[in-house]
C-alpha cells in the first residue's frame, strides 16, 4: 500500500520530533528536580503535574521509536540507519525508566 510518504521521511520526522521530545523532556524534568530540592514544600499540584508531563512525553518517545522501529523492518534500511535507531531505542529506555521512577 502506497502512502505517499517515503520511509526516509517518516524517519527523518521520528527522529527530529523525537530530539525535540527529549529537549521538552529534559526541561519538564530539570523543573522537577528543581522543585523537589526547594527548601519549602512544594504544592502537591505542581508536583504532580510536572510527573504527569513527564509520563506523558516518555510515552510519545516510545510511539516515535516504536514506528522508527516498524519503518526500518518494514523498509530495510542501512545498517547506519539501525545505529541511529539503536540510540533512539537506548534513549528512550532510559527516559521511561526515568519518568517511571518519579517519586
């Protein structure tokens, strides 16, 4: 079935979106972080919302590296390809595994 979009394509959008996921991710985190070493309680609400985007973000990651996965079985890429692709993979492990842990 012939979509119109190329494979390159479809991975050149994985892998940008998910460079800019990591970015926000890194962020939304830091601001964690930040809040939980304050000296004064944080709101519960903050607290739990900056948890909240986090999950949600590692979430998207995973779709990204899911169809970035599924393209390059599918379409064969180069074994240069699989290595971007690897890393995308080791990334996102490590930033679910992350946002799990978010106490």
């Amino acid at each position: 079935m012939d979509t119109g979009i190329s494979p390159k394509d479809i991975l050149e959008w994985s892998f940008v979106i998910a460079a800019l996921d990591l970015g926000v991710l890194g962020f939304v985190y830091n601001s964690y972080v930040t809040v939980r070493l304050l000296d004064e309680p944080a709101p519960l609400m903050i607290v739990q919302l900056l948890k909240f985007f986090c999950r949600g973000i590692a979430v998207v990651l995973v779709a990204l590296t899911v169809v970035s996965v599924v393209t390059g079985i599918q379409y064969g890429v180069a074994w240069q390809v699989w290595v971007i692709i690897t890393c995308l993979v080791a990334t996102t492990i490590f930033a679910a595994i992350l946002a799990y842990w978010m106490d």
